[in-house]
C-alpha cells in the first residue's frame, strides 16, 4: 500500500503499568472508499523491532458502486506484510506477481533495491457490496540486504501454525510464539502473531524479544490491571514478562516487534532506507520513469508528491 499523506499518530497518556514504555493512539486518513488508522511511524516511536510502519485497514463495507484501488506505486529498502481477516485483495507487481490473497493468508513482498505494485479489488468482487479489513506493516531491511533484488511470497494460512486451547486461538504468521514457529523466511528476528482472547482468559507474551508491542484490533486488553480499548498499540518495555487477559468481551490483537535494527532508518512516502541519498535517488528514478511497470496494470501510476 501506498503511505498516503497524513499526521502522525498521537501518543497516548502514560497508564499506570510499568511495563507499558508508550501508548499510541493511531491517526485516522481516508484513503478513497475507507478508512485506514496509522499506529507507526510516531513522532516518538519510529520502529518496534524492524517494524516501521503499522496500518489498520478497515474493517469497512465497500458499495457495490465502490472498490479498493491503490494504483502501481514504488518502495524501496523495506518487505511489505499484507495479512487480512476479512475481503480479498489483488496484487500485481513489477516482477509479474498476479496474486489475490484472502484471509488468515499473507503477502511477503520484499522491495529491496526497487519494486512496484498495485493493490486493488479483484474482478470478482466489483459490482457487488464486500467488505474489507486487515493489517498492512512495513519491515525494514537490515543495512546489508536493502539492496537485494526483489521478492515476492505468499503464505497460506493453512501453511502457519495454529492453535486453539485454553481461551485462546490464533496463528502465528512470522516468527515463533509459545514453541510455534512460521514457516515464512524474513530478514531478522521478527514476531507478528495473530491472537484472540476469551474473557478472562490470559496470554503471555514473553521477554525474548527486544522489542515488543501489542496492537488491539478488538475488545478490551488488560495488562497488569489496566484497560485498553480497540484500536490503541501498547509499546512494552524490555525485559518485562506481559501478560494479557481479555476484558469483559474478551479481545482480538496483533503482537509485533523483534531485534532492533542497530541504525537509523529514514522513511520519505513509500521509501526506506538507512540513507537520506538513497532516497533522494529513488524519489528521481520514479519521477523519470526509471522503475520497472506492473504488468497487467501499466495505465495508471501514483505520481511522486510535490512535497
């Protein structure tokens, strides 16, 4: 997806959990027919682990006079995650990739030294009401891959391990989680795990990883005694064992980060990259036409924004 122009995330009040380091209230844009609400990057948090971008799509109803159309548009430096729980997307890239991905399963799309793609509502759907949600991350790459050749990979979900028991159920999309581990290859330590919570019932979410967050996409979380409603991302101090209990009506969220990066990443519209130059490069190369065009949808194109 394209980092349409918007302000940044707030931060939220700090609760009374210490383990808690940030709260994040996400900013809400309208990028067409939906809403999208953006948790990373903040002013005062620009990665968890490689995580340097967290959006919410949806969830929304699309019209049957509405669809999702995201034209071809450019990265650099970074792996675009698309994981959905509702609706269907179609992706093309400049590599040839003509792929829908459906819910529970994941689209791994690795820029590394330049891709192009579009995002938008499949044949199928169009003409008819259908509903969309789902997450769209950005990884950033560590400094010695950003500049590989570019990769596509789609997961199904029945290829991720899943689990049910106890109150809780869920996948886990990268990484590990409990003695679960993903079958899909990313380019540092990484964990994104998609996990629901009966009322009353507790997940843990252990102290391995440096850095770690929680987003809640539904329902109320509790942590150590505190409440957190739906569409807030907690920030979690290092080296603290979390626990989450689901609140009255249970929850439904999404817990991310992994190892830090260990250098500064710059972002500029849909480009990362540990160089400012490197980007400056790239914003040139696709104001000349230099990228590479998406078969099957040469017509259109996002233009680089003037600011």
């Amino acid at each position: 997806m394209s980092f349409f122009p918007g302000k940044d995330p707030e931060a939220g009040d700090a609760p009374a959990c210490d383990a808690i380091e940030l709260m994040i209230i996400p900013r809400t844009s309208d990028i067409g027919n939906f809403q999208v609400r953006r948790a990373l990057p903040t002013a005062k948090r620009r990665l968890v682990g490689p995580f340097v971008f967290f959006d919410r799509m949806g969830p929304a109803i699309l019209r049957a006079d509405q669809a999702m159309d995201v034209r071809p548009h450019p990265h650099i430096g970074l792996s675009t995650v698309t994981y959905l729980f509702d609706g269907e997307i179609k992706h093309r890239d400049s590599l040839g990739t003509e792929m829908v991905i459906r819910p529970g399963d994941l689209n791994l799309m690795t820029a590394g030294r330049g891709i192009v793609h579009s995002e938008r509502s499949p044949e199928n759907l169009r003409g008819t009401e259908h509903s969309i949600s789902g997450l769209q991350t950005w990884l950033a790459l560590p400094d010695r891959h950003e500049e590989i050749d570019p990769i596509f990979a789609h997961t199904e979900k029945h290829d991720m391990p899943a689990f049910r028991q106890d109150g809780l159920e869920g996948r886990v999309v990268i990484g590990s989680f409990e003695g679960m581990a993903s079958p899909v290859k990313v380019f540092s330590d990484t964990i994104y795990v998609d996990l629901s919570i009966e009322a009353g019932r507790s997940a843990p979410f252990a102290a391995s990883w440096e850095e770690r967050a929680l987003y809640i996409l539904s329902g109320e979380a509790i942590i150590a005694g505190d409440h957190f409603a739906e569409n807030q991302l907690l920030v979690f101090r290092p080296g603290d064992a979390i626990t989450i209990t689901g609140g009255p009506t249970g929850c439904h969220v999404m817990l991310f980060g992994g190892a830090a990066m260990g250098s500064q990443r710059y972002i500029w519209w849909n480009f990362v990259s540990s160089s400012k130059e490197r980007i400056e490069k790239a914003k040139e190369e696709w104001r000349t036409g230099r990228f590479d065009i998406v078969p099957g949808d040469e017509e259109e194109f996002i233009p680089l924004p003037e600011s």
